[in-house]
C-alpha cells in the first residue's frame, strides 16, 4: 500500500498534488519590508500564550530564502503551492496606506512559481490579522469585515493575473472559536459573545470577499477552507447521539450553513442567537454566493458525549475517548475512515461544489539522524493511508480535485511554537539548513510519477 507508484496510478491524470504553507508560520521577517505587526505577534510575544514564548520573528526565514524555498517546491515534484498573503506586509495598519514593499514580495513568489511551472493557490487569511484592527474590536467588529473586503480588492489587483486560485479564508473555526471562545489562539479572547461576533463577522467577510474577488479577478477560482469536523458519537446512547448533532451544528454548521444553505443552523440561533450580533439584511445572501471551491483541512475526528452538567452551554459535549491506537506526537489520533465519511456526510447535507484536501499531514519530532537522514515513517504511513482514502472518493465519484500536504516543512506551530514538527522537510532552526524526511521523498515519488507514468495525460 505504501509503493507511491502504484498509490499514485489510482489518481486521474488530472489530479493536483501539492504542499501547503502559511505566511505566519514560515515568513519571518515580521518588522522589514513595512510589515506592522499582527494579533500573532502580540500574542506570541506575551508570556504563557505560546509554547516557550516563541514567535514568529526569524521562523523558517522564508521571506529571506525566497528562492531557494521554491526551489525545494519544485524538487519536491508537487505541480502546486498553497501558500498565504500576510495581511499587515499589504495593508499594515489593517485600513489606509498600501504598503507596495509588501506586494512586491508576493510580486516575487508569483513570478517565481511561474518560471517553474508551479500552480498558485494563494489564502488571503492564514489568522495573522493586522494588530491595529485590535482597536476596534477587531473580528468581533463588523468594520473589519470591510476592511477585509478592501485588502482583498487591493491583492486581487495586484496579484490576481497570476493565481490559479484564490481562497478567502483558512479555518474560519480556529480564528473564530480557538480565538475567541478557547482563548488558546490570538487574540486570546475566552468569552462567547466576542466569539459570537467573530463568527458572523467573519462569515460576513468572507462574502464580501467572494464579491471583490470576482469584481477585479472574475477569472480566479474562489474558494473557502474550512477544518470540517468529524464528529463521532462517543457510545450508542441517544444522549450521546443527540450531542455529536450539537457538536456538528457547532462546529461545522456555524460555518457550512451560512455558506452553503445561507442560514445558520437552528439548534445554535435557538441557543445562541440572542447573544449574536444582528444578521444585517443582505449578509446571508452575500455570505451564501456559489463558490467554485471548497478546502478541508483534515488531520483527525471529534469525538463527543454529552456534558449533562448544569454549567455546560451549548453545544454542551465533553470529549469521548479515542478509539484509534495510536496517536501523532501533538497528541491528535489517527483515524482514516473519519476522512472518508465526513466527506460524505457533508456533500448529503450541502449542495457543495467541487473540492481540494487543502491540509492533511501528521506531527513527528524526530530530528536528523547521524546519517544526515530524518527517518519519519509513522508520517508517510499517515499520508499513505489517508491519500488512500482519497483515492477511494475519487473513484466513488467525488470532485475532489487535488491534495495539498501539510506542511513543506517545519514551521510556526502556532501555541505549540516550534516544537511541534509538521513538515516533510525538517527545517534546523539554529541553521535553517533544509532536510528533506524520508516522507518527503516517498510523497517526491508519488507527485513525480504523477501524471507521468501512470498516467497518459502529456
Ligand atoms: C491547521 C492550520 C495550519 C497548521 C495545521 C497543523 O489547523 O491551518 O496552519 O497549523 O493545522
């Protein structure tokens, strides 16, 4: 199962492969080239938020090695790039003055991704958020949502004639909820009206977005990423069942309703909606236009029971245990099958458009060996297993379009800092010398001999 030949012959011919990265987490250079900082800045810069109070100041040193970088892109054998636009190199102070400095670098990874043949699928919000949008509120202020729709205007014009596609946002659940209701993401916020606010405001934005978008770039596919979750029941109970319905309306319908269905779901307005913002007449319609895409980020499933205590608010479920056996090193379980059903649970539900798997990877830790090797095998069997799941959607009729690795390389992660390893090249943070795992060259292997080979695509 894990020869990349024969994984990569029950792909069609047409099938993007490609690897996934975003601004925060590999850029660096966060005071140079007129960038402001972001809420990731000042959150990672304040003790206790952070793994070890990293930041993201040096990170893999991307915006220095540029070229380099996509150099072991292209060696990679991937035909795409994912990548992310930070918000505050662009518009640094989130409204007003346009900082060309920072479109110039994006100038720069464009073209660059051109002259070697590789495809661009750019995310305008990886979370990094320009700061001084704080002071008004920041997601929880509907203003931002305009602000939003201009910065997407300004790289449109920019950089529109050189994407193949564009996507609003990454993970709205993680800038929503893990931002404003867990506190664990900047801005540290733990309080449900905020993350209330935040939701709608970004749903908003994102279709404000959509329409700015197709305004100045008609021709790029839009699209949105959203971490869908997969959400298990833990045990047969009807409690139990009725709980993972909750959990789904909460974490997925908070999203997918008003994008795909133009409503939010009933169970969260009934428990929720008077402490939300007002739904402005035209917001749904605009949040709900057809997209010509949609990303999952998928790495792991959600399993729930139900909290039956008094203090629980909505959708009021606890974790059940996990049932996979082994777990990555960030602690998240391996389950393939959660992959394959939460897709097809997804398009029952919605009238969804054709798809990307925009992120799915697995965390090791383990560094170079004395032979200058990183020997990863528990993550290419992560990525066997799953691009096995993908194959199978595909030939059970699926539009799943392409698959997107996460990540490159090691990078930022987030409240983990930089001890939590994601990549398929490992990146020596002393050095930021560059070393492709064995992963990375089994995932080489099968972007290469695709479409070639298996393939009678030219
Ligand atoms: C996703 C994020 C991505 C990365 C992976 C591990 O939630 O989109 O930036 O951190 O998780």
């Amino acid at each position: 199962m894990t020869d990349p030949k024969t994984l990569a012959s029950r792909f069609p011919g047409d099938f993007t492969f490609g690897v996934a990265t975003a601004s925060f987490q590999i850029e660096g250079a966060t005071k140079e080239g007129g960038r402001k900082p972001s809420i990731w800045d000042a959150f990672s810069n304040m003790p206790g938020r952070v793994f070890g109070r990293h930041n993201g100041d040096v990170a893999c040193d991307h915006y220095h090695r540029l070229e380099q970088d996509l150099d072991l892109i292209k060696e990679m054998g991937v035909s795409s790039y994912r990548f992310s636009i930070a918000w505050p190199r662009i518009i640094p102070e989130g409204v007003g003055w346009v900082n060309e400095k920072g479109l110039d670098f994006y100038d720069r990874l464009l073209d660059g991704c051109k002259a070697r043949g590789i495809k661009t699928f750019a995310t305008l919000y990886h979370w990094d958020l320009p700061l001084a949008l704080l002071g008004d509120g920041g997601w929880t202020a509907r203003s931002t949502a305009y602000a939003f729709q201009r910065y997407a205007k300004v790289v449109m014009a920019r950089l529109g004639d050189r994407l193949d596609a564009v996507a609003t946002f990454n993970e709205p659940w993680c800038s929503v909820w893990l931002g404003h209701l867990y506190g664990v993401h900047a801005p540290g916020e733990r309080n449900m009206e905020a993350a209330l606010h935040a939701m709608h405001y970004t749903n908003l934005a994102h279709g404000l977005g959509v329409e700015a978008i197709r305004d100045v770039s008609p021709n790029v596919p839009v699209g949105l990423v959203l971490n869908a979750h997969s959400v298990i029941a833990g045990s047969e109970s009807t409690e139990d069942k009725a709980a993972t319905e909750r959990a789904f309306d909460f974490h997925n319908g908070s999203f997918f309703g008003p994008v795909f269905k133009g409503e939010y779901p009933a169970s969260l307005l009934d428990a929720l909606g008077d402490r939300m913002p007002e739904v402005e007449e035209g917001d749904l319609a605009a949040i709900s236009q057809k997209l010509d895409w949609w990303g999952l980020n998928y790495y792991t499933p959600m399993r729930v029971l139900a909290d039956a205590s008094e203090e629980a608010e909505f959708p009021a479920t606890k974790p059940a245990p996990f049932v996979g056996e082994t777990v990555t090193d960030i602690g998240w379980e391996i389950w393939s099958a959660a992959m394959k059903s939460l897709v097809m649970d997804l398009y029952d539900r919605y009238d969804l458009p054709e798809m990307y798997v925009t992120e799915n990877g697995a965390c090791y830790n383990m560094g170079v060996g004395a032979d200058g090797e990183v020997d990863d095998q528990p993550r290419l069997d992560y990525y066997a297993d799953h691009l096995s799941v993908c194959a199978d959607l595909v030939s059970e009729g699926y539009p799943l379009r392409g698959y997107f690795a996460w990540s490159l390389m090691d990078n930022f992660e987030w409240a983990e800092g930089y001890r939590m390893r994601f990549g398929l090249v490992h990146v020596d943070y002393e050095t930021q010398e560059r070393t492709v795992k064995k992963s990375g060259k089994w995932y080489r292997d099968l972007a290469l001999n695709f479409p070639h080979g298996n393939h009678k695509t030219a």
